[in-house]
C-alpha cells in the first residue's frame, strides 16, 4: 500500500488552476522528484499535502486516512509529516538548538534534555555540532537550510517534503545541502521533493514527475524520463534546462 | 581601537588622508557650537526684549514662589510616578490580551474577537480626559460594591483604558508584521495556533514593537497629570492650589520641570534602542 495517494487534486486561485486533477502515489521509502517549469505548481502540490493549502477538489490520503476530509485533525496531520521551504524559514529569535527542539517539546512532548540530546545528535552527524548555540542569521544559507531539514527530521516525520531547498543557495552551498538529502535517502525516508538540480534529481529520485501547467503529464524512473521521454513537452523542458545533455 | 594587522604599515597616502579628515571634523565641530551659540543668544533677546517680558518674567519665574511650590508639587509627583509605574504594566497585559483575542479565527470566540475590536474603536476615540472623568465620576456612582473609591486607582483604570487601546494596536501590528512563513513554519511542524502565537510569533512581534512602545509610555507619563481633573494631590493639582492662592504661575514651571525630567530620559532611552535595532538590521 502506497505511503501518500494523491487523487484528481484541482487547485485555484482567482479563477486560475494551478493543479488540475493531480494523481500520484508515493509507496513507503520511495523518493519522487517533481520537475518542471516555475509556475508548473510542483509547490503547491507540497503545499496541498501538508494541508498549508486546501484543495479545491480531489483527495489526499496518508497512510489510508483521508487527511483532505473537512473533520480531519490538521495539527495531528501535520505532526507525521516535516517540510522543507525554499527560504529555509528558521525562527529568527531562536538558537539552532531551539529550533530543532521546539516541535519535539512543544508538540510531541519530550523532555528538554531528551530533545537536546537528540538535536545536538542530528547536529553532529550533519557537521554543525559547534551551531548549537549560534542564531540563524550567524549561519550561512548552507548551514541554514541544513539546520531547517534536521528541525524539519527532529520530530521523525513519516514523509518529508523538500521544496526546491537548494534555489537560495550559491553552487558552493549546494552540495552540502544535496549531501544531507542522500543521507535522508539512506536512512530510508520517504520523500517528495521538487528541484531545479536536474542531475541530483536524477541520482537520488527513484521516481520523476513531470508538472506541466498543473497537470502530472510523465511519470517514470529517471532513466526513462531523462533518456526517453514519451511526452513531447518532457522532452522538451529537459531540452531547454539541460541544453546539449537533454534527451 | 583594535590593533592594525600584522604586516601593515599606513602609507603617507592614508596618513594624510586622517589628518584632513581630523581638521574636518574639528571645523564641523565648531561650526556647530557657534551656530548654536548664535540661536540661543536671539531666542533670549527675542523673549526678553518683548514688551510683555517683565509681566511674564514675574509671573511664570519667581524663583521665590519656585521655591516655596517645590515641595508641595515634589510630593504630588511622587503620586504620578506611582500612577505610571501601576499603569505601565496593565496597560501591556491589557493592550497584549486584547491585540491577541483579535488573531483569534475559531468561531467560538467571535464575542471576544468582536469585544476586542469595539474596545479598541471606542476607547482610541474617545479622548483621555473624558475617559478619566467617566471612570472618575461615572464608575463610584454606579455604587457596585468592590469599586475602589480612591481618585488615584480610578486614574490608573481610566488611564489603563485609554493607553491600552493604542498599545493594543501596537501589539497587533508587531504581530502582523511576522511574516506568513513563519507561521507557516511552525505550523507545519505541528504546533497549534496558540503554541504559534506564543513560541514563534509573540516574542519576534514584542521585540520590534519596544520603541513604538516606549513612546507610547513617554506620552502616558505625562497623560498622569490629567488624572488632576477628578481631584487627587498630584503635581498639576498641586501647583493649581499654589497658583490659585497667589496669582502667580511658576508652580506650573515646577510642574513641567519635573515632567521633562521623568521624560527626557525615557525618550533618549527610546532613541537608543532604535539607533541599535536599526545598526543590528544593516549588519
């Protein structure tokens, strides 16, 4: 049984449809990479999953609970998921430590020392041992992003969404962050991610989806879409941001 | 100063360049005093060179009536330091609580969300000195039992009012002013509405909204003085009685001194903090 079903999800905003009838199914420690063109709605989708936005129509099931029913438990639905933003979205008013121990303290209910333990952990294992105790703008955005994914794993999420986590950040800064989404890999987490990191897209994904102006147009593993596209406009897309490597 | 790197030695180039900028700023230096020098001796001739100036001179600074008033009106100062010091606080829970019940979506809670926003329109309208003679006059003849009866508290409740109004709207706009990912940060995490507001979104909205603030609060210490409307011994009050029994006005000249005082430092204490959180956002 699938992890995360997606069923027919329409999506609007002021009389535009950013999703139109979305399917897709994630199965337990699956990694699904969504590609396509800024405005494809690769965002919003992680957004509709993580109920940040409501769906116009469709359903979304976790772990074969309808979380898109009107009498569901929002904060309850949450807790089994973790998200990555773009702009990290740190608390800027906390140290890293806080950070990562808020969820864990405030909503799951461990105690302090507990919770700092295991922080201070995820910290080591992730090279920022010594950033415990630093506030996020003393960070750069490499080290920023990466702490946003540990508070995002603080709390063991289920099913992590990571949204185009590497768009902020310089060449340089990128791979540490892509180096800790591999370990996330490793460890067996199920993930849906949306990149622009065409190539890292295709090492880590065990599954491409290609958005097209809302709709899941090619679905497949990153062989197949990066060599053989079926779709005219896959092909087309992996062209225009690959260039002379495209299919 | 810290010590210059290793390995550097200041070119001549640099050396003449510290020495303009030295001879510059003691120029600038100067100019200013002189300038400043100039005002004050033709804001004195213009004062003391009007026709009314002897009238006015006798009036508002005797220094043997100052003399006389200082006490009387040192002592009814005392009571709107009190005033200000119990005010101050409830005026923040106050303005917090109601600044919060306004964020509040859940239908449940529509009469707070809905009392919050008449509160806020009413009391923000009505000006402070009819809000003190309505709580001063208007509450004891009510004749509810657990009313306090003394002038001083049904000032600070008027006060308390009226401030925590505005201070409401302060707080609202600090809490507005955190960005929606944030809250969509902590959400996402799993925390409630309410752990939200308290852990994320409070605390960053408190911190911009210190200097607004204190400003508020400089304007409320001397707001303490129209408390003198419904009758207790404070400053202003004070120096009414010394005025009225002689015809001479410098016991208000007292009254103002003392303000300033209490003022002046509250006001450059909020320059401070603004001067720093503006050098804290441009590092």
């Amino acid at each position: 049984m699938s992890l995360l079903t997606v069923e027919g999800v329409w999506k609007n905003y002021r009389g535009h449809s950013v999703l139109r009838g979305v399917d897709l199914s994630v199965g337990a420690h699956e990694v699904v990479c969504l590609i396509g063109a800024s405005g494809s709605g690769k965002s919003t989708l992680l957004r509709c999953v993580n109920l940040l936005e409501t769906v116009d129509d469709g359903t979304i099931h976790l772990e074969g609970e309808e979380i898109t029913a009107v009498r569901v438990d929002v904060d309850e639905v949450r807790r089994r998921m973790g998200i990555v933003f773009q702009a990290f979205n740190l608390f800027p008013h906390m140290t890293v430590l806080d950070n990562i121990t808020l969820a864990p303290r405030r909503v799951h209910g461990v105690g302090r020392e507990r919770a700092e333990h295991h922080a201070r952990e995820l910290l080591a294992r992730f090279g920022l041992a010594d950033k415990a105790g630093s506030y996020p703008d003393q960070l750069s955005g490499g080290q920023q992003q990466r702490v946003a994914i540990i508070r995002a794993m603080a709390t063991r999420p289920r099913l992590m969404l990571l949204d185009e986590v590497t768009s902020a950040l310089d060449p340089a800064l990128v791979r540490e962050v892509l180096g800790i989404i591999r370990e996330l890999r490793e460890g067996g987490m199920t993930m849906i991610l949306t990149t622009h990191e065409m190539g890292f897209c295709r090492e880590i994904a065990d599954t491409v989806c290609f958005l097209d102006d809302g709709v899941l147009l090619e679905r497949g593993t990153p062989e197949q879409i990066f060599t053989d596209p079926r779709e005219p406009r896959t092909r087309a897309f992996l062209r225009s941001v690959l260039g002379d490597r495209g299919p | 100063m810290t010590a210059p790197p290793d390995g550097w030695v200041k070119s001549e180039r640099q050396r003449e360049r510290e020495r303009l900028r030295g001879r510059r700023s003691i120029r600038s230096g100067s100019i200013a005093t002189a300038s400043t020098v100039v005002v004050i001796v033709l804001l004195a001739w213009a004062f003391t060179g009007s026709p009314g100036w002897p009238r006015v001179r006798e009036t508002f600074f005797d220094s043997e009536r100052f003399a006389e008033a200082l006490p009387d009106v040192l002592s009814g100062f005392l009571l709107n330091v009190k005033i200000f010091l119990i005010a101050e606080p409830l005026i923040l829970v106050v303005g917090l609580l109601v600044a919060l019940a306004r964020t509040l979506r859940a239908p449940v809670f529509f009469p707070l969300r809905a009392l919050a926003v008449a509160y806020t329109d009413v009391f923000r309208g009505v000006p402070t000195i009819l809000v003190i003679y309505l709580v001063g006059f208007g509450l004891p003849a009510l004749g509810l039992r657990g009313v306090p009866a003394d002038l001083a508290t049904l000032g600070v409740i008027a006060l308390t009012l009226s401030y925590g109004a505005y201070v409401a709207e302060v707080f609202r706009a600090g809490i507005d002013s955190v960005h929606p990912s944030q809250w969509a940060a902590a959400r996402s995490l799993g925390l409630t509405h309410g752990k939200t507001m308290r852990h994320v979104v409070v605390p960053q909205a408190v911190r911009r909204v210190v200097p607004p603030l204190l400003n508020d609060f400089v304007s409320l210490q001397k707001d303490t003085a129209l408390v003198a409307t419904i009758g207790p011994l404070e400053a202003l009050r004070q120096a009414q009685i010394h005025a009225s029994s002689t015809f001479n006005y410098t016991p208000y000249l007292v009254a103002a001194l003392l303000f300033i005082l209490l003022t002046v430092p509250m006001a450059r204490f909020t320059d401070y903090l603004a001067v720093r959180s503006q050098r804290r956002r441009g590092r």
